[in-house]
C-alpha cells in the first residue's frame, strides 16, 4: 500500500545553512508499518554543502534490490560528498523509534566511512534537537547491506531529518533502497551479567593449585545468574614461583577443562589469562569457555612486553572477536591496554564488551579505551583496579582486596550519549581514518 504524505508531514526546504539550493525532487517510499509493507511516498532533494564538490545525482529505474527503482549517488573526486535527503514532521516526543535502508555500492573502499546515514532531530524551529546520529551496517545480503538505528526521539523533536549519503571515495556509486521509519513500542533491551575478580594467590605449589583457588573465589561469591566472569592474565603462574614455559600447556587442556567445569557449573562465560604451549612456542594467551564448559575460542596477546619476549613468549598476530548469544565479544590482555590499535580493532569488528585480564596496568588507559570505542570495558587484575566500566568511562563495580569478587549488570541495547558529541558507538566509524594508518 503506498498513500501520498500530506504535505504537513514533508518540510523540504530546510536545508543546513550555507547549502547550495537543491535542483532535484524525486519521489521514493519510506516504509512505516513492516507488517503490512504500508508506506509513504516521500520526497527527496539532493543537497551538498558546497556546489564544488556535489555528486552526481539520479533515479536510477532499475538499480534497486527488486530491481526497481534506487536513490543514486556518483562521485568522480575523493573530495566530494553530499546526500539524498528528506524530512519528515509529526514525530512524537521520547517515541521510540526504528530507522533502516538497504544499500549496494561499486568502487568504494571504506565503506563505513563512505556511506552515511544520518539522522538529526529538530525541535519545531528548525533547531538541533539533540546531535546527529548515525545508523551502521547490520545485515548483508549478497551485494547489499542494511543499515539501523533505533532510538527514543529527544523530548522536544518534532522532525527527523534524513539524509543518505556518499562521499570520500573517487569514481564510486551508491545506491540507496527499501527505506523504512516505524515506530516501536519501546526499545529492546539486551541484559548482561557481568563478575569480575581481584585476587593474587599465595604459595600455589602448582599451576593447578592456583587455579583451584581462583574456581573457589567465583563459587563462593556467585550470586546466581551470571552471565560472563572474568579471571586475571597468567592465573597459572602468579604464585608458583614457575616461569612461562614450565607453566605451559595445550589449549584445550587441564585448565580449560578445569574451568570448563566451573563455567557448566555457574551457567556462564569464563575468560581467563594462561600460558598455551603449540609445539614449540609458548604464548600468552586468554581462553573463552562458553556456559557448556567448551572452549569457545582464545587470544594470543599480540603487544608483549619485553619482560616477555626476552623471556620466549612468542606474540600473537590477530584480533578475534567472539559470537555469544548477547553479541560479539573480544579479549585483550596486559600490555594490549597500552596500544590504542586492539581496542579499536576488535570494536570496528563489533565488539560490544572486550575483556581484558591483566596483571596490572594504567586505569586511566583503561577508561580512554572505553571511552574512545564506546565498549563496556571489564577488567581483571593483580595490581590494577578490577572493575567494568561503561562505554562513557564510568565505573560500574569493582572488586578489591576486601571483596574479591564483584558483579554489575550492563544493557547492550542503551545509548550512551556524550555531552555535545552525541553517540559515539556510530559515529565514531564515520571519522575513523584507517586508510591513513595504511597509506603512513
């Protein structure tokens, strides 16, 4: 079903101050009941902020996912940048709200960076309501890909503006389909209980001794539905007076099934720091039991300290990231934390929490990780602090020497805005300039 906007709902002309007046209008649907496909014929406007770098602009008949028609963008120069665009009126206050639009690109290498879709809420001056923000890819499928983003509007929007963009990218196309703005009844939610540990065993006579008492800790202080515990780096050598490679051992091995039997045990995800043995290397490595007791995967720390190399650990050279029920998760360990490159890798693959058993480091670090990749950040230490912190640096929980075992719950699903920045999750991988750590 498609029905004509009233031309009350449609405010074509506003355009950011300094744009150059638009030349194009074309009608396109938006979406707005996804159960009975009914839809709205909007009308959109070509803008860029300046006429000297402006795309190309078309309707291209059958560029479109069926097919049919498609919002098309060309550039022929890096520099240039500009939108599709329309707005829409009688936006509810604090409703929730659910944006998303497929696209299909040729010759663009940056895709996050290149393909824009950004949302900004007016007040009924024309006014930013709150600042931009940014929908990312969620979803592939074959050539295209679909982008999302839902939110409560701010309380005092009364129009959302829809701008859908290419540009940095030479000689590049997009093309922009299957567009929808529903409302929601309220936002989902996705809750997560998180442990973390702060406890150094003392005169463990062997690896498995202390890891022994690390299982203690957690079983006595489990509080019941515990998602994710995190352990500390090297829980089977600090105490026993052991080096690295007297230490090691295969993964999976005797602690991974030690462990394995504590996280079946609880009901929930295990990370903890050892020393893996593969053949004859010796890594620093952190394993991810899953609730089951399986292994789910590992990391090699990939930044060693030269107390390490000099000592035979051999660095690991890639930065997983693991699929869980509540979403990706990663690991970094120690001296990862002193490097900005992990953290951000690991939350340009999707990330959501990175866990980071440590021996001790720079709390300060920690909290710009956080802070810089909009990651839940959940430490555990021998010399450090052992805390969570959320994706804005606050710190949630921590355990200490008093109370060697602590827990919070975090919401994946909650939008944390920072002061006249706005959502930075998002718009971070629009100004994130991987292509110049390469070219440098």
């Amino acid at each position: 079903m498609k029905t004509k906007i009233p031309c009350a709902i449609l405010c074509l002309y506003c355009v950011l101050s300094g744009a150059v007046t638009p030349q194009l209008k074309v009608e396109f649907p938006i979406t707005i009941n996804e159960k009975d496909k009914t839809s709205i014929t909007a009308i959109w406007i070509n803008w860029s902020p300046r006429e000297e770098i402006s795309p190309q602009f078309s309707l291209d008949l059958r560029g479109g996912k069926t097919k049919r028609s498609a919002l098309r963008i060309d550039t022929t120069q890096q520099a240039q940048f500009g939108a599709w665009r329309t707005q829409l009126t009688n936006i509810v206050p604090s409703k929730a709200y659910k944006f998303s639009a497929w696209y299909r690109v040729k010759n663009v290498k940056n895709e996050r960076r290149s393909v824009i879709a950004r949302l900004e809420w007016l007040d009924k001056n024309g006014n930013s309501a709150r600042p931009p923000e940014y929908a990312i890819d969620v979803e592939t499928r074959k050539e295209w890909k679909r982008v999302e983003y839902a939110c409560n509007a701010p309380t005092n929007a009364t129009v959302l503006d829809i701008q859908l963009s290419l540009g940095f990218s030479d000689n590049s196309t997009i093309w922009w389909d299957e567009i929808s703005f529903m409302e929601m009844e309220k936002l989902p939610e996705k809750i997560v209980k998180i442990g973390t540990v702060f406890f150094r065993p003392r005169g463990a006579k062997s690896p498995a001794e202390s890891v022994e008492q690390f299982c203690n800790i957690v079983e006595t202080n489990n509080p019941g539905g515990l998602d994710f515990v995190c352990l500390p780096e090297g829980i089977t050598v600090v105490g026993t007076g052991r080096s690295y490679a007297e230490v090691s051992e295969p993964v999976p091995g005797q602690t991974t099934e030690r462990l394995g039997s504590l996280a079946k045990k609880i009901g929930a995800y295990i990370i903890a720091g050892i020393y893996e043995r593969d053949k004859n290397l010796v890594y620093n490595t952190a394993i991810l039991i899953d609730r089951n007791g399986k292994l789910a995967g590992k990391y090699r720390k990939t930044h060693l300290p030269r107390e390490e190399w000099e000592r035979g650990i051999t660095p690991g050279d890639s930065y997983p990231v693991f699929e869980t029920e509540f979403g990706k998760v990663a690991i970094m360990i120690c001296w990862d934390l002193q490097f900005p490159e992990p953290a951000r890798m690991m939350a340009s693959k999707g990330a959501d929490i990175i866990f980071l058993p440590i021996w001790g480091g720079n709390e300060i670090l920690a909290r710009a990780r956080a802070i810089e990749n909009s990651v839940f950040l959940v430490s555990s230490t021998y010399d450090m602090r052992s805390f969570v912190i959320d994706p804005v640096g606050t710190i949630l929980c921590e355990a200490t020497a008093d109370k060697p075992f602590a827990w919070t719950t975090i919401d994946l699903k909650k939008i944390y805005y920072q002061p006249w920045l706005g959502n930075m999750k998002t718009r971070t991988w629009k100004e994130w300039r991987p292509d110049l750590l390469i070219k440098n």
